[in-house]
C-alpha cells in the first residue's frame, strides 16, 4: 500500500528530507570553513564579526520575497534550481582563490551563499504541511529539523578535521559534491502545486502578496509580531554572542596551537549541533504535551545556559575545562532555543492559510533574523577590546534576557490559548 499524507514517511516526504541532509552538510562544512580560513589568515574578530554580519544582509532583504516565491513557485524547481546554482558558485570561488584578494572574495561568496540559504528554506518550510496531514506537521517539522541538526553537526566536526589536515580545498571539493547531488535527488520530488493567477506585474504581485502577510500578522494574528520580537531580542543578545564568541574564544584566547584549535572549534560546532537534535527530539517526543505557555521558562533556561561559560571564562583558568563548559553550555542553549523555534513555526503553520504559509514564516523570520548581523557587528568589536574581560558580554546578554522573559510571559500564554482554541473548532 502506497504511503500518503496519513504518514510522514511518503516518498515525497523521504526525499525531501534526504535532500535536506546532503544540501545542509555541504552548506555547514562551507559556512564553518570559510570565516574561520578568513580568521586564522587575518586575526581579526571586528573583521570576522563584520563579514557574517554583512553576510546575513542578502537573506534578511530576501525573507520577504522568498515565501512570495514559495507560495507562486514550484517548491521542488526552487530547491533544484539553487542547489545547482550553490555547486556553481563554489566552483566559481575554487577557480578564484589566489587571484583575487581573499577577504572581498570570501565576503562575496558568503553573501551570495546567504541570499541563496534565504530563498531555499521557505520552500521546503512551505512544502510540509502539503506533503503531511495537519495532525503530523509538527512532527515532521521534528524529523526535519533533527535531519538538519544532524547534517549540521557532521558539518562542521568533519569540516574541522579536514580543514586541520589537508586546508580549505577539499572541503570545496565535498562542498560542491554534495550541493550537486541534492539537486539531483530533488528533481525527483512531486509537490502538489497549483499556480495562482497574478494581477499586474511581479513588482505589483508581491507588493501585494506582502501586503497581504503583514496584515495577517500585524491585524488578524497580532501575536505573531509580538513573538517575532522575542525571537529577535534572542538573536540580538544570544545567538550572535554564541556565533562570534565560540570561534573567537577558541582559536585566539584559550592559548591552543592554531591546527587543535580549529579542530577544536569544529568539535564545539558539533556539540551546537547535537544541542539543535536534542531539542529537534524533544519538540517530536513531547509534541502532544508542550505547551507554549513554558516558553518563558524555556527563554530563562536558554540563557542561564549561556551563563556557564561566561563564569566559566571568569573563574577558571585552565584552558581545557574552559572550553568543555563554553561548548556544553552553547549546546544546552541550541537544545532549548530549537525547541521553542519548532513550537512557534507549528503554530504558524497551524493558524495560517495554505496560500499564506511560505510568505507569513518569511516576514516572521525577517522580523526574528534581523537583529543577528547587528549583534555580529558588535560583538566582533567587543571581544576585539576586551580580551581581559570576556565574560563581561556573556553576563549582560543573560540578565537582559532573563528580564524579557519574565515581562513577555503573556504572549506565550496568549499562543497557547490560539492553539487551543484552533483544536476545539477542529472537533
């Protein structure tokens, strides 16, 4: 008997979600290799710090577009379009090295690489709940987050080792192998699709269509705006800290030989890695049991997690247990922030109409995504001026969102009684 949307494990689903593994693992071994040949080359985390912030520029300005090209598109002819685009692009980069300046080059590709990152995950986002019936999108979302957890956790530890080992060039080679063979595999996906008629040009289309999003956001569903905001409050304070701080820390303060150090940090991404699977399977193991209403425990959890490693960085000298305690408590924190992001995308994806799903996750995530390369930008100044005090930034990061928490307490409550609410009109 052929699988359907009773199930999530239909062929189409399957494909999707080996698609996911391969595409991801080429993008986590690229992303975790070039910032870092960047900074072992320049030594500089202002530099390093404004690279990923101008970086993350291409997919905040696409956030909104890319779900008006989720829902107008062919999710399937989306994500093999910009897998082959992906191979090309490091191809492109591989022919450059050492003729062209390393830094604009790397900079270039990066923001290339993000623009493209910012219109491939709506698709797939926007696909689940067409390939999945309702009752199992937030497990699929788990199976889908945990497949991506996993490749990126591979990523960066075998991207560390091979980068230690052999340098840059191998990993381009594994890269665009992998970006190569996920458009393949995806030429084969069937996502039921149905083309909407457009009135007027592109430009009139999705000023519409955006139109549209914000209003359900900002008039029909008000707590999205809201629950965006705490997102970004995240982004700003934490995520950024953690992406700037845990590769700067390692490789430049902790006193470890530059081949262990990046090995190292390739290690530490792979535990941030295991930390977005357990809280991938913790979203699926308890899907019927979280309720929102915990998120702001989840959000004081997500940064006393944080908070190990500043105390870590304060009161301990030994390099070793330093970097242990930094690299769980970054872990615990994905852990607990993945969770949560699972519990917010399941209920947009519940409360918002099909034609609406790709282009409302995008503006949300615009909002929530904003504030990273800002606090990229300034971290990367920070920790250029404090070396002696570098667990400063960790302890403010965590008493700001430990306040917000405590304030926003009635939003999540508020989301919870929607979801609720949406259950009872179903039965």
């Amino acid at each position: 008997m052929a699988l359907g949307k009773n199930t999530i494990l239909s062929k189409d689903f399957i494909l999707v979600a080996t698609g996911q593994i391969i595409s991801i693992f080429g993008n986590q071994i690229l992303r975790y290799a070039l910032p870092l040949y960047m900074l072992n080359q320049k030594g500089s985390s202002a530099l390093f710090g404004t690279i990923l912030a101008i970086s993350f520029i291409p997919m905040l300005l696409l956030f909104p577009i890319r779900g008006i090209i989720a829902d107008r598109m062919n999710k399937r002819n989306i994500m093999v379009m910009l897998d082959f685009i992906t191979a090309i692009l490091i191809l492109l980069f591989y022919l450059l090295i050492g003729k062209v300046e390393i830094v604009p080059l790397i900079a270039v590709t990066m923001i290339i690489l993000s623009g493209i990152q910012g219109a491939y995950q709506p698709a797939v986002n926007a696909s689940i709940p067409v390939l999945v019936a309702p009752e199992h999108i937030m497990k699929a979302n788990s199976v889908i987050n945990l497949i991506n957890s996993a490749a990126s956790m591979a990523g960066p530890v075998i991207g560390g080792i091979l980068f230690s080992i052999v340098g840059l060039i191998p990993i381009l080679y594994v890269s665009i192998g992998c970006f190569f063979a996920s458009a393949v595999m995806e030429i084969f996906i069937n996502i039921p699709f149905e083309k909407r008629k457009t009135k007027g040009n592109i430009f009139t289309t999705g000023t519409n269509d955006l139109k549209e999003s914000f209003r359900f956001m900002f008039k029909e569903q008000p707590v999205l705006w809201k629950a965006s905001l705490i997102f970004a409050a995240l982004g700003l304070f934490l995520t950024a800290l953690i992406i700037i701080a845990v590769p700067v820390i390692i490789t430049q303060h902790l006193g470890f030989a530059p081949d262990t150090a990046n090995r190292l940090y390739g290690y530490a991404q792979g535990i941030i890695a295991v930390g977005a699977i357990l809280g991938g399977l913790l979203a699926g193991l308890l899907s019927k049991k979280l309720k929102l209403k915990s998120g702001s425990l989840i959000l004081i959890g997500s940064a006393f997690s944080v908070l190990i490693g500043g105390i870590a960085l304060h009161f301990l000298s030994e390099s070793i247990p330093v970097y242990v305690i930094l690299a769980i408590g970054c872990g615990l924190y994905v852990t607990l922030s993945t969770l949560l992001q699972i519990q917010i995308m399941t209920f947009i994806q519940i409360i918002t109409p099909k034609d609406l799903i790709g282009k409302v996750i995008s503006c949300f995530m615009c909002v929530c995504m904003c504030s990273i390369p800002i606090g990229q930008f300034i971290y990367g100044i920070i920790f250029e001026k404090i070396e002696s005090y570098l667990y400063l930034p960790f302890y403010i990061a965590v008493m700001i969102i430990t306040g917000i928490s405590v304030f926003t307490r009635h939003i999540f409550c508020q989301i919870d009684n929607l979801i609720e609410g949406k259950g009872e009109r179903k039965r």
